[in-house]
C-alpha cells in the first residue's frame, strides 16, 4: 500500500507539472514597426510612400517538407491591432492637427520630433507672437494624444505591460517618417535636422 500511495504522488506531482505550463508573450517587435508606420502615415497623409516590404519571416508560399515533421512556432506573423475605435478617433484628431498647424511648424523649425514620441517645442520665435499660446496648446493637445494612442494600442492588443516598447516603437518611427527638414531629437538628447 506505500509503494501505491507513493506511485499516486509521483503522478500527481507530474500532472501537476505538466499543467504549470509558462506561457511568454514576446513583444513583437518587426509587427508593432509595420503598424506605426501605418499610422503614422496616415497621419501624415503620406501616400507616396510604398507599403512596407513583407518581414524576412514570412511564411513562404510553396510546399516546406518540415512543416510536416515538426510543427513550426512561427506559422503566422503577429499582428498588432491599430483599427480599435478609440485608436481611429485619437488619428483622425492627430491627423487633423498635422494639417492644420503641426506640418508648418515642423516645417519651420518651431517643433520637433523628441525620442520619447511626443513633440516638443524647440524656437517659439518661429511662429508669430499671436500663434504662441496656440502653439502651447496645440503641442500639448497632440502629446496627449500620443500618449493616449500607445496606451491604446497596447490595451487594444491585450497587452497593457507593452505600453513602453509600443512608445519606444512609435518613437524611432516618428523620427523614421520624418519629412527632409525637421528636427528630432538623438537618444543623447542632442537635437539635428533630417
């Protein structure tokens, strides 16, 4: 009867085991990219450039003998969800905004694209006296919307631990897309001119 009872503890114990599987959830990186640039193109209303170039680890089209031995972890390319209504709402205000004030003073030197994601005011004597209380509220209408829109595609994705590396993501994508001219900031926090 010990030995039984010890048998019936050594299955458990490995039962138990079994069923505390780990799941990690990556950060994938290569899809959060392609989904800024979406973004931000369509904030920026930039439609001469080409849709990105499909990832090196796209699943290829034609028969793959090892697929039939060994069960492939990477079938399908993650994807990250920016079409939420929140998300559209908070574009289409950030695209209004882009063309209404945020391309000239870009254009101008008044603002510039820092490496935190956000705009930041870098010359106030760029704009007319008149224009520099709505620069102010401008800029901090737009980085609330930045700030909102990371946390909201990192909700919408089911992952809200991801808020940080989908601002980090949005940042160097910012700064990527920028037009020839416009200031951004280096992650020294040194400031040059695309």
């Amino acid at each position: 009867m010990n030995i039984r009872m010890m048998n019936l503890c050594a299955i458990a114990a490995v039962l138990t085991l079994a069923a505390c599987v780990t799941i990690n959830v990556y950060f994938p990186e290569a899809a959060a990219e392609r989904a800024a640039d979406r973004f931000i193109q369509d904030v920026l209303g930039d439609n001469a450039r080409s849709e990105p170039e499909p990832p090196s680890d796209a699943p290829a089209t034609g028969f793959r003998w090892s697929g039939l031995l060994v069960a492939s972890a990477h079938a399908q390319a993650p994807n990250i969800n920016i079409d939420s209504p929140q998300i559209q709402s908070i574009k289409q205000r950030m695209a209004e905004r882009h063309r209404q004030h945020l391309s000239e003073w870009l254009n101008a030197g008044a603002i510039g694209l820092d490496k935190d994601g956000l705009i930041a005011i870098l010359d106030r004597q760029a704009v007319s006296l008149a224009e520099r209380r709505n620069l102010e509220r401008v800029v901090g209408e737009e980085n609330s919307d930045r700030r909102a829109v990371y946390r909201e595609i990192a909700v919408a994705n089911g992952h809200p631990e991801w808020e940080e590396e989908i601002r980090e993501t949005f940042a160097r994508q910012w700064i990527a897309n920028a037009r020839s001219g416009w200031h951004y900031q280096q992650s020294d926090g040194s400031w040059t001119q695309k």
